[in-house]
C-alpha cells in the first residue's frame, strides 16, 4: 500500500497536471485572462475587511452629524460597494473565460481520445470492454471540468486571499500576521496530507471497480440476446451483484476517510479561529486594537475561515479530479501500436500482387514465432482458399495483409509496394472483407452499406444490395433503406447481416477482396444466389477465401492448406483430394462424414 501511494502522489498526480498544463498552453491568452481577473476578484476580497473596519470606526468615532465622520463613513461606504462591485464582475469574466477554456480543452481531449482509441492495436481492442473505455473517456472529461473550476477558480483566489490577508494583518499586527500564517499553513498541510496519503488511495482502487462496473454492465446488456436465449437474467443479476458489492465496499471506505478527512480540518480550523478571536480580544484589553480594528480583523479572519474551510473541499476536488482522469491520460500516453512511418504514402494498387517475403511474425510476448521465414506470393487475380484447423494461421495471414499487425522481420509487397511503408488508411480502403461475424453501426441500412463508400448514390447502394440478394428484403421493410439496424445490427437476421456486409464489399470495388466465409450464416436459396454473385465479384480481384466448409472452396484457383504457420500442402481441390495421407484430404474427408451422420 505505501508503494501505491508513493506512485499515486509522483505518478498519477504528475502525469494528470502535466496533461492538463499541456492543454492550458494551448490557450494562453484564455488563461491569462481568468488567471487575472481571479486575482483583481480576490484582491477585492481581501481589501474588503480594512474597510468594512473603517467604517465601523467613523460610526464609532461621532454621531451621524458630524461631518467629518459621515465622510469618513461614506467613503469607506463608496470603497466597500466599488470592490464589491469590482469582485462581480471580475467574477464574471472569469467564469465566462474558464466556460470557453474548459469546453475546448474537453472537446480536443474528446477528439484526440477517440483518435487514439481507433487507431489502438486490435489486441487492444480485443483485451478492453467498450463500456469501460467509453466511461474512462467520459469520467475524465467531467473530472477535466472540475479540476478547471478547482485550480483556476477556487484553489488560486484561496491562495491570493491567504498571502494577502497575511501581509495585510502583519502590517497593522506583525504577531498576528504570525498565526494567521502559520495556522494556515498547517491547516493546508493536515488537509493536503490526510487527502493525498489516506483519501486517494482508496478513491483511485474504487474508480478502478467503477471502472468494471461500467465494463460488466456494458457486457451484459449487448450480449442480451445470449442471457434471453439460455434464460440467464438470473444468473446475470448474481454476477452484477458481486462486482456491485465490490464497487459499494470500496466506495463506501472512500467515502468514510473522506468524511474523516474532513473532521480532523475542522478541528483544526477551529484551534485556528480560537487562537485569532484570542489574540483580538488580548489587542483590544490592552488598548491596541479599536472597535474597527476588532472589525477589520475578525471580518478578515472570517473571510479567510471560509477560503480556507473551502481548500479541503478543493484539495478533494482535485484529488478526485485527478482519480478519474488517470485512467483518460493513461489512453492518452499509451503508445498506438502500429502507425505509420514518417513520410508515408498512400498506396495504389492496381492488379493486386501479393507477395510475403521471409516473413516472420509472433503475438505479442509468445516465445515461438506463428510464421519463420515464410514465402508465398499470390498472383494478381488469383482466387485463393486458405485452409486449415483452428490456430493454423489462415486469419493471421489476411490480417498481416491488411497490417493489422506488424511483421518481427521480412515484408509484405502489394504490386511492389511494402505495405509497411504506405499509410494504413489507403492500404484497409483497397481491400474489401466480408466477415464471418459482420459487424454494422447503429445507422441506417444505406449508411452501412455505403461506409465502404461513403460517397456512393443511393442507385449504386441499391445496385449493391441487389447483387448481393439484399435488395428484396429491405425493399420489405417500412422504411427501406432507412431502417435504423440497431446495435452492432441485431435488429436483423444472421443471413440479413452478412448479405448487408455483402453489399458493402460490393459496393468497395476494391482490387483485392477477403471473404472470411462469406456464405455461413445464409439460407440455402440465399446462399446460392450468393456463391454466383460472388462468381461475379471475384472476377479480376485477388481473393482470398478463409474456408471452414470445404465444400465452398472447390471452384478456387489454388488452396493453401495451413499448417501450424506454413504452408504444407497447395493446388486445386481436385489435386489434394487424391493426395494419400494429406491433410486437406483428410479435413475434407472428416466434413463429408459430418454431413453425412447429419443428413441420416
């Protein structure tokens, strides 16, 4: 526990106000505008005191006729009104300055957040809830807000007033100037102390169990399809239950030394305030301090109680401001596993060529590469199957194609271009892919058929859906086109979805065309329309077909048979069924039986 607060205090609080300044320099002239009228405000504020004493002073030195002491009374009247005044409206420019300044600065973090989040590694992706990134996102951005409003508007102004009512006292008392300092300074030490060392630690583990919470939630509700199909809601209900019980048990502990915190602040203020109505009382007794001066300094005292009764609440604002950004500003420093390289340039493919040239390649921290020194090219045009059992390495081939990863050594050329040297955006854009799983947007049907183009008419969107057996079916639908398909499309069928993602690939008309077993999830009428459109689609592209029934490569030029990261056995169909002992033959032979104990 020590070590994670050491961390916490010259870990996550550094990085959080570095990021934060970072963002203040954006704006220089914003925050030198709230930074100033803060401190016009707050001067305001600690002259307010001295005069509200020279008032009580002119009352007190004769009677409303005598004209000395009216003026002496109006003026300090006049002085109290105009820096009352001055204090508002400073006030005002701050706050409309802090607004503007804030709204940016959570704006660029927002944008460069999602920027960021896109261009993660898959294995990122595949490693993180959506849920819990969307609530890191968004919890820092509200912490962003607060910590603004903490810093520049509440914690400065508590400052200004401490060091001016401090110098303002030891002028007229140099004793009293002495406590009021001191006693403020250990007050702000006590609070920076129990809030840092014994609060933080507590808040930043509770935020990580919110942070689950919010994953677990995000989980379960899409994925409620599966919990309706099994009738797990129960079950489901249990599970939440738990990580809440965790979530509740770790707040609740931050929440109580919060509390605590806070009582060990007020017993301190109140030794403070004793020791300065004291030290009023024994000036006054002696003849030292008049009733303004009694005024002047307990109005100050009071004035200054409040700033400073506010610094607990403030130095918590940002402690909790700093818990919650943490996990946004880790987003933000974590490196975007694959870029692109300086000076790169779109590539432009035409025929389609692929060619791996002594390729090795391994996943993350595994020891054993998945592919060493490994060679194949593919000839434009080509239509090929990759085959093999699961783990063999036929995904992992179509994602280093589309750099989805990058290589350990070798290169990958399309047309005599080395992927790794062009821009991932121009390289993904020329190569269309049909997944086994189709993923759409909560968006419109033409929307999601048209993101491989976004440009495209709505004729060559219908042209699409028509050529890949869709048209019909939203043509039913009230809406058409324009039916929202729900998330991640589960407002459609299996067949529905994966022919809306065949449109799409239709509508790319991209040079090289990847189809993770396009055909699985249709009907048998459907699928077959769909095998001669795709007859139609794979004409002068290169293919590569992801086949898990064998029975749909058997048109392809040449399969390409997997094995554990290399290529051991490739031809026709015709070729590999007569190979004795071969491992296509086999898997062929092992899918027929298959069908065949299913159709008895």
């Amino acid at each position: 526990m020590a070590r994670f607060k050491i961390n916490l205090r010259g870990g996550a609080f550094r990085s959080v106000f570095t990021f934060t300044a970072d963002h203040w320099r954006r704006q220089p002239f914003r925050l030198a505008l709230i930074v100033g009228a803060v401190l016009v405000a707050t001067l305001a504020d600690v002259l307010t005191p001295l005069y509200s004493g020279r008032l009580v002073d002119a009352i007190a030195q004769g009677a409303a006729g005598d004209v000395v002491a009216w003026n002496a009374a109006v003026a300090a009247f006049s002085t109290l009104i105009a820096l009352a005044f001055g204090a508002v409206v400073f006030r005002h420019i701050a706050f409309m300055g802090i607004i503007a300044l804030t709204l940016k600065m959570m704006s660029d973090i927002a944008a460069d957040a999602f920027h960021r989040v896109q261009r993660f590694s898959t294995d990122w992706h595949a490693n993180s809830f959506a849920g819990s990134t969307v609530r890191k996102v968004t919890r820092g951005l509200w912490a962003l807000d607060l910590l603004n409003d903490t810093i520049l508007v509440a914690l400065l102004p508590s400052l200004v007033m401490l060091v001016g009512s401090t110098l303002l006292l030891g002028w007229y008392w140099p004793l009293m100037g002495l406590i009021v300092a001191v006693g403020s300074l250990v007050y702000i030490a006590v609070t920076v102390s129990l809030t840092l060392g014994y609060v933080a630690p507590a808040a930043s583990l509770a935020n990580s169990w919110d942070t689950r919470l919010g994953g677990a939630l995000a989980d379960a509700v899409s994925c409620n399809a599966v919990v309706k199909g099994f009738g797990a809601e129960d079950r489901e209900d249990r599970r939440l239950a738990k990580i809440v019980d965790k979530w509740r048990l770790r707040t609740d502990r931050t929440w109580v030394r919060g509390t605590w915190s806070g009582t060990a602040q007020g017993v301190t203020l109140l030794v403070l305030r004793a020791a300065v109505v004291g030290f009023t009382l024994f000036l006054w007794s002696r003849g030292q301090a008049s009733a303004g001066d009694v005024a002047f300094v307990l109005t100050a005292f009071f004035v200054l109680q409040g700033y400073l009764r506010d610094v607990g609440m403030h130095v918590r604002n940002v402690q909790r401001s700093v818990n919650d950004m943490e996990e946004l500003v880790d987003i933000h420093d974590q490196p975007l596993g694959i870029v692109d390289r300086p000076g790169a340039k779109p590539i432009r493919i035409g025929a389609g060529r692929i060619d791996f040239e002594n390729v090795t390649f391994h996943y993350g921290n595994h020891r054993l590469p998945l592919y060493r020194d490994f060679s194949v090219t593919i000839p434009a045009g080509e239509r090929v199957g990759l085959v093999g059992h699961s783990g063999s390495g036929k995904t992992t081939f179509v994602k280093l194609i589309q750099r989805l990863y990058d290589l350990n050594a070798g290169r990958i050329v399309i047309d005599g271009q080395d992927i790794a040297e062009v821009t991932q955006s121009s390289l993904r854009s020329q190569i269309a892919i049909v997944q086994q799983e189709p993923i759409l947007f909560h968006r419109s049907l033409a929307e999601n058929i048209a993101y491989a183009r976004p440009g495209a008419t709505q004729a060559e969107i219908e042209a699409a859906a028509k050529l890949a057996s869709a048209h019909d079916f939203i043509a039913r639908l009230p809406k058409g086109y324009g039916t929202l398909v729900g998330e991640r499309g589960v407002k459609l069928s299996g067949g529905e979805r994966q022919r809306v993602a065949i449109a799409r690939a239709f509508l790319a008309d991209a040079p090289i065309l990847i189809l993770d077993e396009a055909t699985s999830s249709l009907d048998s009428e459907s699928e077959v329309l769909i095998q001669q459109a795709m007859e139609r689609l794979m004409v002068g592209r290169t293919t590569l077909v992801i086949a898990h029934r064998l029975s749909t490569v058997r048109a392809l030029d040449r399969l390409l048979v997997f094995d554990a990261g290399r290529i051991a056995e490739e031809g026709s169909h015709e070729a590999l069924i007569r190979r004795d002992g071969g491992i296509y033959r086999r898997l062929f032979e092992r899918q027929a039986l298959e069908l065949t104990r299913g159709l008895m």
